[in-house]
C-alpha cells in the first residue's frame, strides 16, 4: 500500500478491481464511504460478480476472471488516444523519456530472447542504452522510436474498446465508461486511488496485473499524492507484517535477498546490490543496501560477526534455485525428497492448489508438526471424512505432532495493517489449556537444537550455536525485546564522522532510524525498514494520538508507519519540478527554498532540491518505471496472457498457452483442462459472515453461513437443469466437490471472442474440521501453478463443469 486506509478519505475516484473491499475488508471500507459522503468520490467495481462493493458503487462493470491486464492496458491506450495524460508529471518523473536498447521487441505475444525449452527468456535486450558517460540515454522530447513512451504507445495500441470486449467480455459502452472516468483523473487537481487483493496476485501474471495498474496510476500523476496510490487490501491483520520481516523463501527481513549460490561470497553477493545512480546526481537509496546487511548480520550473529569473517556471511543459506516457495516444497515432497514439514499458523491442506497432490505429499512426509491454535484439517489430513476426506489411514505412515499455539487475542505484540502502520496490542486473554505462544515454542526448538548441535557437532554447526540469542528469560523471549531487536541499536559507541569526540549514540541504545545503520559492523538491526519502532523515547508502535492537523488524513502521530513513519510513499511527487504542490488544497509536501515541509516525513532527502534529485529514490533512475527493465521474469511491460486453463484461446497471441514463463512442473502439465472437456470459468472468493478457516469453530458464524455452495446464473441453472438450492457436482481435471447451488442475478453470462462464457463462483471457507457443515473449497479443484515472479498459485481463474445431482434441496 503506498497509501493509507486513511488516506482514501481524500479521493475523487475509487477504482476496485481484483478484490471486494466492503466485504473483504469492512472496516477499511469505512474510508470510501468517507469519500464518497464528504468529497463527492465516485466508486468504481469491476469484477467477474457483483460483488457486494459492486452494491454501493456509482458503475459496475463486468470482466471475465484472468483478463485484467488487457481491460487495464485497453485504458492506458485510451488515455494515450484521447491525451489524457499528466504530461508535467509522465515526463519528469517516470522513465518514458528512457531509449531503450536496440533489439528490444515484442511479436506473437512474446518479447524478445525467450527460450521455449527453459520456459525462461534471455533479458539482455530489456534495459536501457547507456551513454558514453555511463548514464541511460534519454530523449525529452520524446521522439526516439526507441524510448520508453513510443514503445509503450506502440505495445498497447491492439487493445482497442472492441479487442477488450473480445478479450474480457465487459461490453464496449461499459468499457468506455470506466475509461472516460479514470481518464478524467490525469488532471492535477483530481486523484484516482486503485484497491485491489488477492483477486489480482492469485493468478500466474498477478504480479503484472498490479503492474498494469501501476502505470496507469503514473501516467495519471497519482502516486505519491493524497486520494491516490497502489493499495494492497491484506485480509489478514498481520500478512504485511509477515512480508516485512522477511517469512518469504528467498528474502531476509527489510526486503533484502537471501544469497544463492552463484554469490558464494560477501563481496560477490554486494556487487550486484547498492545500485548506482543511472542519471546524474539521482539518490539510487539502495546505495546503503551494505548498512542495512551488515546490521541485519550483527542481528543475527553478534559478536561472533565480525570483519574477518564477513559478518558471518557464510552461514547465511545459498539458494540453489530462486526461491522455495510453497509449490515447490509441496513439489519436493511429492517426490519424496523433504522429509519434515514445519506447518506455523496456516492449513495446507485446504489452501493450497490440487488438494489431491496436497494430501498425497503430506503422506510421504516422515513427521509433520503443526503449530496452530485450533484443530485443522492439515492436521487431521489422515483422518477418513468419507467423501470430504477419502483417505485410508492405515495407509499414512506420517507422525503428525500437534503444539497448541495462542491466538492473536492471547498475544502482545505488533500488527501491521495494510498501509504498513504498526500497531502494538496487548492480550486480551490468557492462553488456554496447554496453549504456548508462538516465541516459546520456537526458543524450546531453537535452545534444544543448539544443545544438541554443542553436544554432537555436525557438518555445519556455527549457524546454529553462534546465533545470537540473549534475551532477559532465553527459553521466551518478550515481544519488546523482539521489536528492540529488528528497530536496532548500537553495538559500541557510535560518533559523528566529523567530530569522533562526539558520542551520536551510546553504545546499546536504541537507533532513532535506518539513517543511523553501519555497514562496519558498529550497529545490530534485525529489519532495517522497521528501524525508528522502539527507540530510547519509548515504543512509536503504542502511540494512539489521533490528532490530524488540517484533516489531511495522515493521522502521523497514531502508532508508527514503516518507513521512518511515513504515511505516503514516494510523496515528493506530490508536488511539481519546482516543489509546489500539484493541488494546493491537498498539500502533502512543498518545497520552501531550502527544505520539504508538510504533513509527512519527506520520501527524499530534506534538503534534496527539487528540480535535481527526482522522486523515486529507490530506483537508480530517480524515477518511476513504465518499462521494468530485466526486473520481471514475464516481460517489461504487462502484456495479456489466459489463465492456464481457460474458456477462449489467446486472441492476442493463440499459440501461447498461459504465461510463457510461469513455472510448471512437468507432472502437472498432464492435470490441465481444456474448454472442450471443462466448458465453464470458475474463480474462487470469500464471504465476510467467515474468516478464512478460524470462524467455522465459532457456531454463530457458521450458523451465518452454514454450508459449502457455489454461485452461478440464472442462464446456467437454466441450461444445466440445475434449481435454486439444489446440489450439483462441480469437476476439473485434478477433482470434483458437491455442494449447493446459489442461484443469482449477481453473475451474468459473458460473451468473449464470440462465444458465452459462464462463470462459477466458489467460496473459501468450508472443511471437515470445525462447527461448520462438512464441505469441500476450491482447492480441490484448482490447478498446480503459480505467478511467474512471486509463485503465488492461481486460484482465480480455472475451468470445471456442473451438473445437478440428487440430494437434499434447500
């Protein structure tokens, strides 16, 4: 979220897509309503249903699951058409101006370099042309057939009103209507913010779903301003939280990358971070990646790294392969290559795709433990449920070890929301029964690992008997100490670099910011992004000041909001060239002739002129991306690719099945469907009556939404003899569910390429663990492949059939 839940409050229009906010994300949803009641927004849906968002909006639009990039990018082209561009904004602080290199192209759905054996491209050509002086080449006048702009231009061009009611189904007058609004926004003194959720990353090109938006957001002028932004609605209270710190396969806390093995070394492994500026005297942050490192490895290992070895860099892991996301682990433990599996506070078994090869890895495994504090079908996967869980125990040998956890509400601690605030809460009960918190059970294993690794040696101990682990009571560290850890502080005095007499920070204080971090071994700081949470003044997460001064909906002394509390990311380009704000009456920055001031801690330097250094000082451009450059596997700019499984062939590109560099394991090949055999689209959703899989324990919630169903038409029903509260059958290829049949007006029949596509909503919820009606979810159906960049499985778009079956009727 580059924004805040607050922030939407100062919007003019309101986009969803990929998510349903109002029922998703109630309480957050209170912010449209702010904007809508008190500025006049309007409220844009489009989503395959009519969503309960899609209730209260000013327009819905149908789309058909899997299509957005070509209805995002048929709205680029619209803004380019009409000249509804931000022009001050699109030219100074965005990379159209940017040549690129010769023999970049895009042909047949395909860039340039792409390996159809490896599934993977050559992205020599997807870069900049670089001068003599060894900066990128640019042309401000925007004419060089080569440059960022006229390639954009000349990539979007096929999709036209009429190629997107093609592609997606939304009908042409629709389209154009949601164009023209979004188009109006590429004024100065009107801001478009987009909300989206798992309805865009869980497909195999969400990241670039995102990426669609996030270039329409640009040329419109609308990141890094009030009412606009890029915002990731986390359904969980604390999914941003487990990103930030690092819970993902290939990353370390603050977004740094864990090695592989091609950087055997730390000087190997920093040549290729700290990125130096591309245009002169850009900031190109990243250029502190050393401190941030080296703190992170003093974190770890404290007085055992040191220079000599490198800050132990050594016994950081090296990846073998990019990542070991949740496919391939369930991927290695099919074949029979992992043998224990840690299962921390999730349920596999419902929430993973091909349910089926889900329960046949879980039963190779030799041990499996779950830390949960509720029973889970993960857990009780050997169990027969009949239908719900045919399985033959006898037949599963896995030693399943069940440790009771506490529940957030037992627990202290931070939460982070989605607009990064972390939020400090104090437990609302005491454990239950032989429930431990999550830090005990993980010091107990960590403790009794580093005890047996003392007593009987092994390849590789140091990693293990050297981490660093002094906390008050070692067997459960507190969570103060924790957050003490990641905000950082100072191994030995720390003095100012022009007067060495001068104490900055004493040693083992507590660091005001990452701006305080070392790259010489001086200061410990477990996630440099979190730097500033827990300083000497006190714990910034438990601040609940909410004053605001002017109504401008930062609220910057409520809580703590990574970075170094600010509320808007990138906010420089708040304002023009000059440093005066694009739209006076939501200043958010302006320049005074010798430093930013406003009603957020600058994203830039404060004394960073404003016509020098550009705003987005993470990149070394200076500048934002509308071409990624070799930064994503499956292209620099989105391009529209069907889901792996879907009702129409690619009409852009029909050779081309599913994202060309998706990762695919050969095995699952064999389990896709086609059209021919699985005639409708499915897509999977959530209700607000459920959590996830906490509430069906709880009787009332089950009671609100008592059984497992799937949503489809009227037409349907009616070509499928199917009634309102009958059951049906629902297969793909990888299995089939039974369930009840909720017949609506909510989904409409589209028309694609000429043909009608039906669409069969399923929810998540249901299981055989739990107060809830046994019942099935979309996993079981859903196919065994995931986004080309970050992994994550497409759960949104797949291929089944249906059919009514005898049983009970509503």
């Amino acid at each position: 979220m580059t924004n805040s839940w607050t922030d939407i409050k100062n919007t003019d229009l309101v986009v969803v897509m990929g998510g349903n906010a109002a029922e998703a994300h109630p309480c957050g949803f209170k912010w449209v309503t702010e904007a809508k009641a008190n500025r006049g927004a309007k409220l844009i849906v489009v989503d395959p249903r009519f969503t309960r968002t899609a209730s209260v909006a000013d327009y819905y639009a149908p789309i058909r699951q899997g299509t957005d990039i070509a209805f995002l990018l048929g709205v680029i082209n619209h803004c380019i058409r009409n000249d509804k561009i931000q022009w001050a904004y699109t030219k100074a602080f965005t990379n159209a101006a940017y040549v690129v290199k010769e023999g970049f192209g895009w042909q047949d759905g395909l860039f340039t370099g792409y390996d159809e054996e490896k599934r993977d491209y050559n992205r020599s050509t997807w870069d900049y042309e670089i001068g003599p002086d060894g900066y990128a080449v640019v042309d401000e006048t925007l004419q060089h057939p080569r440059c960022v702009w006229n390639l954009l231009k000349q990539h979007v061009a096929i999709y036209t009103p009429e190629m997107v009611e093609r592609i997606c189904g939304t009908p042409k007058d629709k389209f154009l209507k949601v164009a023209e609004m979004i188009s109006e926004c590429s004024s100065p003194t009107k801001t478009m913010t987009s909300m989206y959720a798992l309805g865009w990353t869980q497909h195999s090109k969400g990241s670039q779903n995102i990426r669609a938006m996030a270039m329409l957001q640009l040329i419109l002028g609308n990141i890094g301003v009030r009412g606009g932004g890029m915002n990731a609605l986390r359904g969980h209270s604390n999914i941003q939280g487990l990103t930030d710190i690092g819970l993902m396969s290939n990353l370390i806390p603050g977004y740094l990358t864990i090695p592989t093995e091609r950087e055997p070394t730390f000087d190997v492994y920093m040549s290729t971070r700290g990125f130096k500026p591309l245009r002169p005297d850009q900031m190109s942050y990243w250029q502190n990646y050393r401190k941030f490192f080296v703190s992170f490895l003093k974190s770890m290992w404290g007085d055992a790294a040191t220079p000599e070895n490198a800050f132990a860099y050594d016994w950081l892991p090296k990846l073998d392969v990019p990542a070991y996301d949740v496919l391939r682990a369930f991927e290695l433990m099919h074949q029979g290559k992992m043998n224990g599996y840690f299962c921390q506070g999730f349920n596999p078994l419902l929430s993973f795709p091909n349910r089926k090869k889900i329960t046949a890895a879980l039963s190779k495994l030799k041990f499996l433990v779950v830390m949960d504090p509720l029973q889970t079908e993960t857990a009780r996967f050997w169990e027969n449920h009949g239908a719900n869980n045919d399985v033959n125990p006898a037949s599963i040998q896995t030693e399943v070890i069940e440790l009771p956890t506490t529940c957030f509400a037992e627990d202290e601690g931070s939460l982070v929301n989605s607009g990064r605030w972390l939020q400090w809460h104090w437990a609302g009960g005491t454990p239950p029964g032989e429930a431990k918190h999550d830090a005990w059970i993980m010091a107990q294993i960590h403790l009794r690992l580093k005890e047996l690794y003392r007593k009987e040696g092994g390849p590789v101990p140091e990693p293990i008997v050297n981490l660093d682990w002094r906390y008050a009571d070692p067997n459960e560290p507190t969570p103060e100490e924790l957050a003490k850890e990641l905000n950082g502080s100072a191994v030995v005095d720390i003095t100012d670099p022009n007067d060495p007499t001068k104490v900055v920070v004493a040693k083992g204080k507590q660091l005001v910011s990452f701006a305080a971090l070392r790259d010489d071994g001086k200061t410990a700081c477990g996630c440099w992004i979190y730097s500033g949470c827990f300083t000497e003044a006190g714990n910034q997460m438990a601040r609940r000041d909410n004053s605001d001064p002017d109504d401008t909906g930062a609220f910057g002394k409520w809580s703590w909001s990574w970075p170094v509390n600010r509320r808007i990311l990138y906010n420089r380009a708040s304002a023009d060239v000059s440093g005066k704000p694009w739209d006076p009456s939501r200043k958010l920055l302006e320049w005074d002739g010798t430093k930013w001031t406003g009603y957020d801690v600058p994203d830039i330097a404060p004394n960073a002129k404003p016509d020098v250094v550009m705003p987005f000082i993470m990149n070394p451009e200076g500048v934002s991306r509308l071409f990624t450059r070799a930064m994503m596997r499956d292209g620099p700019f989105p391009s529209h690719y069907e889901p792996f499984e879907s009702p129409v062939a690619n009409v852009v590109a029909p050779k081309v099945r599913g994202n060309p560099v998706a990762r695919v394991f050969r095995n699952d090949f064999e389990q896709f469907g086609d059209a021919k055999e699985f005639p409708y689209a499915a897509t999977s959703y959530r209700l607000t009556e459920h959590f996830h899989f906490w509430t069906k324990h709880a009787h009332a919630n089950a009671v609100l939404q008592p059984e497992f169903f799937v949503e489809i038409s009227e037409e349907l029903a009616k070509e499928k003899g199917i009634k309102k509260g009958g059951m049906v059958r629902v297969w793909s290829k990888r299995g089939s569910v039974t369930a009840k049949a909720v017949v609506t007006k909510r989904i409409k029949p589209l028309i694609c390429d000429g043909k009608t596509v039906h669409i069969v909503g399923i929810p998540l919820h249901w299981g055989f663990i739990g107060e809830a009606k046994k019942g099935f979810g979309p996993n079981s159906l859903t196919p065994y492949v995931g986004d080309a960049n970050i992994e994550t499985p497409e759960y949104k778009a797949f291929l089944v059939d249906i059919e009514p079956i005898a049983g009970p009727v509503a």
